[in-house]
C-alpha cells in the first residue's frame, strides 16, 4: 500500500510542475514582441492571463536587466493556481523589437496590450471564455484601455493610477521634459496626461482592483479614484486592499498567498 502511494506520487510530480515556454507576439509596426508563457500542469483548457507591465524600462520579468523579478513570481504563483500566464518585454526592451526608446509611448504599448491578449485567446489549451488582461502600476491602465474591443473576459488592475501618471506626487515637471527631449511632445502628452478615469469607464468587462496600503508610488486612493469612474458608467467592479502591500502589492518582498489565489479566483 506505502510502495503504491509513493509511486504514484513520483508519478505525479512531474505532471504536476508548470511548464514555462517562448512565444513571439506579432505586434503593430512590424514588431515581434518575445514572450514566456507559463502554462498549469494537465491538459486544459486553462484560464490565463496577459501580464502588462509597468512604466519604465522593465523587461518582461519586472527586472531591469536580468531574469526574475515581480512579474515573474506572479505569473508563476498564479500559474500554480491554474492559471497560464503570459508576460512580455515591452516594444525596445528586452529581446522585443522596435526601436529602443519605443516603450515610453503608452499608445503603442496599449495596442501591444491587445495583439497579446488576442494571441493568447487562440492558443492551444487555453480558454477563450476565461482569458484576462492583468496590468501593474501603468500597465493596469494601458489593460483597462485594451480591453475595449479585445477578447479579454475579465480585466485586472494592480496598483493603477487613478490620474494622468504626470499628476502623480512622485512624477515631477521634470518628467515631461525629459520625456518631451527623449521622445517628443505627443509622446510625453499621450503617456503623462492620459486619463485613465475614461479606460476605467469603457472596459465593459468586470474589473478588479488590486491596491496595497503602503504603495508609495501611486496613493491607494487611486484604486477608488478608478472604482467610482467604473460604478458612475454603471459597470461591474471589484476591490481589494493588501494591508501593509507595496508598489508590487509585496509583504515581506512577496505578494501575499491569499492576493494570489484572489485574483487567480476572479481570473478563473
């Protein structure tokens, strides 16, 4: 009885280990966005999940420069909830194309948002019918904005903005200036002074908030900023505050378990 036990045990484990594996996400422009698509053991189909990632020059990890970070924890804690996760470098990060300073115009990087979640709906063993957009920090709100004629079922928000990102305590004059030297002034106009009160209104998909205590980069304010946006359009919303949550909705350096399996729940 032992013997048969352990054996099935050893049998199992390897079915029960996530799969990781490349994907490329034909994006507008010509561009090729590099990908990793995380994917539960068994045969499917699965719920799964985009993963937009924030401002800056982050790759699909949420590291600067090398592998692992936030993102990549998330996806793979999610992706053990059953949930296939796909996460990747922006447009000029990373092992995507386009040209290197791409990623600081938020219009391209609404409809890369998109071309991903479309991607991602059409694959092999995941389910078009549970297929969400889960954006952090900016990303919330670029996902918010793609939704609106994507196949995303459900979108989620964590740690978005409730205001234009240049009207955030910690973005200064200064942001725009650099942006405007950088890029262009229609670039630093689209991505500091878009209002994401209006994507929050025209996701016509159910919401979820997800906004940390101590986030010391967009005030937890924020998230019923975007839920009365929401619940003013007559449209579905939820909310969850993490008690003693960062930025990355991280307690102790990690997002809480019971955070995972919540937004792995409204996910599936």
């Amino acid at each position: 009885m032992l013997a048969a036990l352990l054996s099935a045990l050893l049998l199992a484990t390897p079915q029960a280990t996530p799969v990781e594996r490349p994907v490329a996400i034909p994006a507008s422009g010509g561009v090729t966005l590099a990908a990793t698509l995380s994917v539960p053991a068994g045969p499917g189909p699965h719920p799964a999940a985009v993963l937009v990632g924030g401002f800056g020059p982050a790759a699909r990890d949420g590291s600067f420069g090398r592998r692992g970070g936030p993102y990549a924890d998330l996806a793979r804690r999610l992706t053990r909830e059953g949930v296939a996760v796909l996460r990747y470098d922006k447009r000029g990060l990373g092992d995507s194309g386009g040209p290197a300073l791409s990623w600081l115009d938020a219009r391209p990087l609404q409809r890369d948002a998109g071309a991903a979640v479309r991607l991602l709906a059409a694959l092999p063993g995941i389910d078009p019918a549970r297929v969400a957009l889960v954006g952090h920090s900016q990303g919330g709100d670029l996902a918010l904005a793609a939704a609106t004629g994507s196949p995303a079922t459900r979108v989620v928000a964590l740690s978005a903005p409730g205001r234009p990102l240049g009207l955030l305590p910690r973005v200064s004059g200064g942001a725009r200036r650099l942006l405007d030297r950088l890029a262009g002034p229609g670039v630093a106009a689209a991505t500091l002074s878009a209002d994401p009160r209006r994507a929050a209104a025209g996701a016509r998909q159910p919401v979820l908030l997800v906004h940390g205590t101590r986030d010391g980069t967009v005030p937890v304010a924020d998230m019923a900023t975007l839920a009365a946006a929401r619940r003013a359009a007559g449209l579905p919303v939820r909310t969850i505050r993490v008690r003693g949550a960062n930025h990355f909705l991280q307690v102790e350096g990690r997002v809480p378990a019971a955070t995972v399996r919540q937004i792995a729940a409204f996910v599936s």
